[in-house]
C-alpha cells in the first residue's frame, strides 16, 4: 500500500493515522488535505471530521532499480542489482547471464542505460545524484583503457601537432581523460558537443605552422 485516505477529529490525528497505517515518517509522505474537518456545536453538533491523503514518496534510487529491471527485461535480459550510496554517487552493480550483452561494445549499453537512469533518478530525487552503473568491474577496466588512451592520443596530438578528436563519452570518463592529462604541459584538453555526444578534443599547445 502506497496511498491511504483517512479521517480524524483533526487533520493532524488524520495524517497521524495515516503515517501509521502506511509505515512511514512524515519526511517520506505526500499529505493532500481534503478537508480541514469542523468543530460542532459543543462539539456535538454539526461537525465533520477532517479528511486527509496521504501517499508514500517516491524513491529514486527504487525508481531507478525498478527502471533497470523494467527496461532490461523488454531487451531480453534478467538482472539483479547490488547498490551502493556513497553521498550523491550512487553505483548499481548489475548482474546478467548475459553480460556481454548488457554491456555492449565499448560499454555503449550501459552507457545509454546509465543515461536513462540519470534522468530518472533525478526526476525523483530531493537533490541532484549521479548514477554509476558498472558490471564484471567494467568501469575500473575502462578507466584503464581510457587511461592508456589518453597517453596515446595526447602523443598523436603532439607529434601530428594536430587536434585529435575522442569519440563521444559521458563526463565521468571524459573526467578520467581530464585527470589522466593534467599533469602535460604540452597539449590541452576541451570538452565540445552536447550531451550525450559530447566528446574531447585534445590538442598540442605548440603553434600550428
């Protein structure tokens, strides 16, 4: 039960009832006041009680995990999820017979799933969180991946002294090329495009001839 409708002899004993018979706090309740009730003559008389609802709120990361499972099981496949809070970063470890498949080639699955569940989570949330989804540690083998990348194209950049252009990523490995680079005082790096295409250019800080 998510949603209850109750009555009292006010609208605080109303929501009271109410909190009580759904189990929650009132920080996690919707309280719609339908009527603020009326005290009878002599308090006998003419009188109505007052008559509230109130609905559980909605969780984002449920919302999320219930997205996930939703959406994965129209593609086919059964997941199950770990979660993980660590103040605004919220990481879902996901688990399938079919990990290659929800993973996709260079991780574009999961990356198109975490997109959608960003969007979802904060759609619900109070504040603004970020939605990490990882499987068979494939965010730490990318950082790796990315990492060398960096390395490779940053060289490419200098000795071509040309731009080179990444393809597109969401921020967070964008991030990891960022970090990866900052300490090179020869090339520079810059984010363009727009989400969730945008991608890095990396480019030799000596003057084009």
């Amino acid at each position: 039960m998510s949603q209850i409708t109750m009555t009292g002899a006010t609208v605080e004993e109303a929501v009271t009832a109410a909190l009580t018979k759904l189990q929650i706090s009132q920080e996690k309740a919707e309280v719609t006041v339908i009527d603020e009730g009326k005290k009878g003559f002599l308090g006998l008389i003419g009188g109505r009680p007052a008559k509230v609802t109130v609905s559980k709120k909605k969780d984002a990361i449920e919302e999320v995990d219930r997205y996930l499972k939703d959406v994965t099981r129209h593609m086919g496949l059964e997941i199950q999820t770990n979660v993980k809070k660590d103040g605004k970063i919220v990481t879902f470890q996901l688990e399938s017979e079919k990990i290659a498949l929800l993973i996709g080639k260079r991780g574009q699955t999961l990356n198109s799933l975490q997109y959608l569940a960003q969007l979802v989570a904060n759609q619900h949330a109070a504040q603004f969180l970020t939605i990490i989804l990882d499987a068979e540690n494939y965010r730490q083998r990318r950082q790796e991946t990315l990492e060398h990348l960096a390395k490779k194209m940053a060289d490419q950049a200098v000795r071509s002294n040309r731009p080179v252009k990444l393809e597109p990523m969401p921020s967070y490995e964008r991030k990891i090329i960022h970090n990866a680079l900052s300490g090179r005082r020869d090339i520079e790096t810059n984010s363009e495009g727009v989400e969730p295409h945008r991608y890095l250019m990396i480019q030799s800080k000596r003057k084009l001839k």
